[in-house]
C-alpha cells in the first residue's frame, strides 16, 4: 500500500500551504484508493509558522493584546506546546501585513508588541522560545523587543528612548541590568530564512528596508542609526553581532536576539521541520510532494523546498516538487534531494492569469503526475 507525505509551501497570493495538501491527497487518493496519506502544513519563519506548527504537534494558540508596529494596541498569539516550548513569531505582533501601504515607514514603527509576546511566553513557563522572524514591518535592530523586556536604551542627555527605528542614531547607553531575568534561564533558537548581517550593502537596512517604506534618504539615516546602535550594544552584552549570519533578519531583531537573549540563529524551515517531527513522518513514505510558487536558484538557499529536499535525499525518500512558476536556475533543486520538478504554466503565461487559476492548474499537474505513477506501477519516480 503506497505512502505518500505532502508538505509544500503555499503559493503566495492563491493557495494555502493547508489547500495544497488537500488537493494533493484528493488526487492521491484517486488513483491510489488505499493509499495511506500524510499531510504537513509548512512555513519557514513568517506569517503562519505558529498556526502551521499547531497543525503538526500537540499545543495551545495563546492570544493576547500587544503593541502594534505602530504603537497601536493588536491582537497577537504565539504558540505553546505541550512539553514546555513556545514559538512567538515576529509578524503577529510587528509584521508588515499590520501596516498599510501608505504608513510604510521604518523609522516609525518598533519590535516592542514581539518583545511583549517574549515576556508572555515567559509568564506561561516556556523553557525554550523559538522565535520566528520572517515578515517584518520594522528596521529597529530589536530596540523595541529589548525594551520590552527591561533593557533600557538613553540619548545623550539620559532621556530614555522608545525603540522605534528613529531611535537607533540616538542611542548613547544601554543599560542591560534589568533585563527580565528568566531570558537567562531560557534557551532561544531564532528562525530565520536569511543570512544577511546586520549593516553593509547586504545588511537588514539596505536589502529590506525598501520594502517597508524607506526612500533612499531614511535608508542612509537608518544605516547610520543601525551603526551606532550595533556598537553600543555590543559594549553593553559584551556580543558583537553585527557580521554574524542572520543578524539582519527582521530589520536587526536577529542581533537583538543574538546580543541581547544569548540566541542561536538556524535555518527556518530546519528548526520547524525538527519541531514537527518531520524526518519521523517520512519513515515508511514512498513519495513526498512539496513546491512553492516559484522556484528559482534563490529555491535552493534556505527555503521550505530546499530544507524538505535535503532530509529527503538524506531519507532516500523521492522527492516530487510541484511549483507555481520556475525559471532555469531552479534545476539547482535536482542536485540536493528534488527527484522531479513540475511546473503549472508555461512561463509566458501571465502572472495575473496563473494566479486566477491556480487550483485548476495545480489539480491537473497533481493528478497528471499520480495518474502516471499508478499507470506505472511504480513505487516511486524514476
């Protein structure tokens, strides 16, 4: 009897991670009746990773009311799971989705709403935190989430700073002496789909700072702010972060987390695989299905597929990735566990045309493909 596991990432703007794996064992099941059908809901550090999680293991959604990116109050949740971890991702409290187009602007918005998602995790006894850091509104090096968690930031003249990106030029001294004291007996793990460093060219201003507003006059005040922070910081936890990989993710937060809570930065889609147990699910699997919306030689550098096709190689498990769009830098893919690469449309289809018809489009790829493996009599692809 077949086994099949499922687990893609969604394509952005018009399939869910979870409306994939459905379609998928639809499909399988049709041409494959007794098949037995495993399905893993996945994401590797942004919007969705708590809720993808709990789809996976045994936990609670716990909801409480933060500081908006804005400064507004929102309604955010992290997740705690049974034996004691908890996964607090950043673009719940301070992610880009909460800010609208028009009041894009890093130099106003702050990390502080994450920092109190730390501290309630903290109160429900979390022994270990995982911090998700993907889809970030912010470029306030983690000001804000320290802060929340009793680091105290001052300009010059001692006036205590909000930590908002604005602040970052400011900052003069960091007081670290009261920092919530349980962050010391706690073990943080940040996840994180990026290795950019914390300033230069590829650092968190430069790269994502566009994408939240910044024109290229803020960009260079916010580079030079990120400096001086980065510095006072280091002198004041003893951790220079700034060239260690990932320090950038989140607009700085990751060497916040780093300096600040003693963190270690891995690989998104790893650290979610492992909490999901997911090498135990592909014991037995005779295929396993995974994609995304559009792959290309960036696919192979830390994203869901890579990270999926890497344990299936290592699990000599065939790998079949189905994908929105591709381009030829995606056959990348072929060398480190993908064993087939589908795409729905033809590149010269458009975009707005693949998107208005991305199920009918992704069914049909899914059921071509297990129609041909049962015709086969096949196990697995060759």
């Amino acid at each position: 009897m077949a086994c099949f596991l499922f687990a893609s990432d969604s394509f952005k703007g018009s399939l869910s991670s979870e409306e994939i794996a459905l379609i998928l064992e639809q499909e399988a099941l049709h041409a494959f009746p007794q098949a037995t059908c495993r399905k893993l809901v996945v994401a590797d550090g942004g919007e969705g990773t708590v809720d993808a999680l709990l789809s996976a293991v045994a936990g609670e959604r716990v909801e409480v009311e933060v500081t908006g990116p804005l400064g507004d109050p929102v309604k955010a949740a992290f997740g705690m799971l049974e034996d004691g971890r908890a996964v607090v991702e950043l673009a719940a409290s301070s992610g880009l989705t909460l800010v609208s187009a028009l009041e894009r602007n890093p130099e106003n918005t702050t990390t502080y709403g994450f920092g109190e998602l730390i501290r309630a995790a903290l109160d429900r006894g979390a022994n270990e935190i995982v911090l998700a850091l993907g889809g970030s509104a912010t470029n306030d090096g983690g000001m804000g989430a320290l802060r929340a968690l009793g680091v105290v930031f001052r300009d010059a003249f001692g006036t205590e700073l909000e930590g908002y990106g604005r602040d970052l030029g400011r900052v003069e001294y960091v007081d670290m002496a009261n920092l919530d004291p349980r962050v010391t007996t706690t073990a943080f793990t940040v996840m994180s789909d990026v290795t950019n460093p914390l300033v230069g060219e590829r650092g968190a201003t430069y790269v994502f700072g566009p994408q939240k507003g910044a024109d290229r006059a803020m960009l260079g005040r916010l580079e030079a702010g990120m400096e001086t922070y980065a510095s006072r910081l280091a002198a004041a936890s003893g951790i220079d972060p700034v060239n260690v990989p990932g320090a950038g993710a989140a607009g700085g937060m990751g060497a916040a987390a780093v300096a600040g809570l003693g963190a270690r930065i891995v690989s998104g889609i790893d650290a979610l695989l492992d909490l999901a147990g997911f090498d135990e699910l592909l014991q037995g699997v005779d295929l396993c299905v995974s994609g995304e919306g559009h792959a290309d030689s960036q696919s192979v550098d830390g994203k869901v597929l890579s990270g999926i096709a890497r344990r299936c190689k290592r699990g000599g498990v065939p790998l079949l990735a189905i994908v929105g769009g591709m381009d030829e830098g995606a056959r990348a893919l072929l060398n480190i566990g993908v064993t087939k690469l589908v795409p729905c449309v033809d590149p010269s289809v458009p975009l707005d045309e693949a998107l208005e018809h991305a199920e009918e489009n992704y069914r049909r790829v899914a059921a071509a493909a297990f129609s041909r493996l049962a015709a086969s009599k096949a196990e697995v692809y060759s």
